[in-house]
C-alpha cells in the first residue's frame, strides 16, 4: 500500500510538473520586443502600464501571449490546487512543476514523458490522489483551457493523457 500511494504521488508530482511546464510558457519572453521584465510602471498620471494578461487561452494563442496567460493565470490557479492538496509536497510550484526540465530550456511540450505513464488501471483509482486529479485537476485545467472534460465516448476533450503519456 505504502509503494501504491508513493507512486500516486510521483504521478502527482510529475503531473503537476507538466501544468507547470504549461505555466512556463508564461513564464518565458512573449517577444514582445522587451527585455522580459513585465513589471508594473507607474507613469505620471499614475495608469497601470503592465502589458495586460490575456484572459482566456484562445486569447492568448492568437496574441502570442501564451506564456502570460500561463503564469498569469494557469499558474496561480493551479498553485492553489496543489498546495490545497498538499502544501508541503508542492511548497514550490511553477512552470517545471508540470513541464519537467525541458521548461528550464523553453520546452513546453505536453504531455510530458517525465510524468508517471498511466496506464488502464491508473483511470480507475479511488484513493485521495485520483479523486484530487480527477475531481480538481483536470475539470479546471480543461476550463482554464477553454476545452471540455475528456468524454470517452467522443474521445475528445482535456483528460489525464494532456499531461501523462500512456503505458
């Protein structure tokens, strides 16, 4: 039981390094032609020139501002997610949390191979970490994605294979 519930968290981790490494893109230069410091600049009348976060992902993909949503919106909101769940196990949450190494180089591929691979049995799972994923994770990062939920029946939508690769 005890090796059970230590590969659950390496699954969890590993997934939560692939959000990360979607938050990542957030992270990196937007190529907006700056130095990449988005810092906010109070002018002389005091307006809020920070460049301003997408709202929604499509929002971000036709503005080449995928890393701004990511770490402006994805991260935090997923942060919060994990820390939730476990405070301690994800003290330190950000883009490689989810992307894995490849997000120190501005690699955001997903899924990510560093992730657990999940197989037949792994989408079954009862125990506090499969709730967590199937019950927070994944409903929020569709809908920060603007997709739905995976929906066997069509195939389609954001489901664990968004992040894990299969057996």
């Amino acid at each position: 039981m005890l090796r059970r519930h230590a590969l659950w968290t390496r699954h969890l981790l590993t997934l939560t390094c692939a959000l990360g490494a979607l938050a990542w893109a957030g992270c990196g230069d937007d190529d907006d032609g700056g130095d990449g410091d988005d810092t906010t600049v109070e002018t002389d009348t005091g307006a809020d020139t920070t460049p301003s976060v997408p709202t929604t992902w499509d929002e971000a993909v036709a503005s080449g501002q995928q890393g701004a949503y990511m770490s402006g919106v994805v991260v935090p909101a997923m942060k919060d997610k994990f820390q939730e769940f476990d405070s301690a196990g994800f003290e330190t949450f950000n883009c490689s949390t989810c992307h894995g190494s490849g997000a120190s180089v501005g690699s955001f591929s997903m899924p990510n191979a560093e992730l657990p691979p999940l197989g037949p049995a792994d989408f079954a799972g009862t125990d506090a970490v499969h709730v967590f994923m199937q019950t927070e994770v994944v409903p929020t990062m569709a809908g920060l994605l603007g997709m739905d939920t995976f929906d066997p029946s069509t195939g389609e939508g954001f489901g664990c294979l968004g992040c894990h690769t299969s057996e």
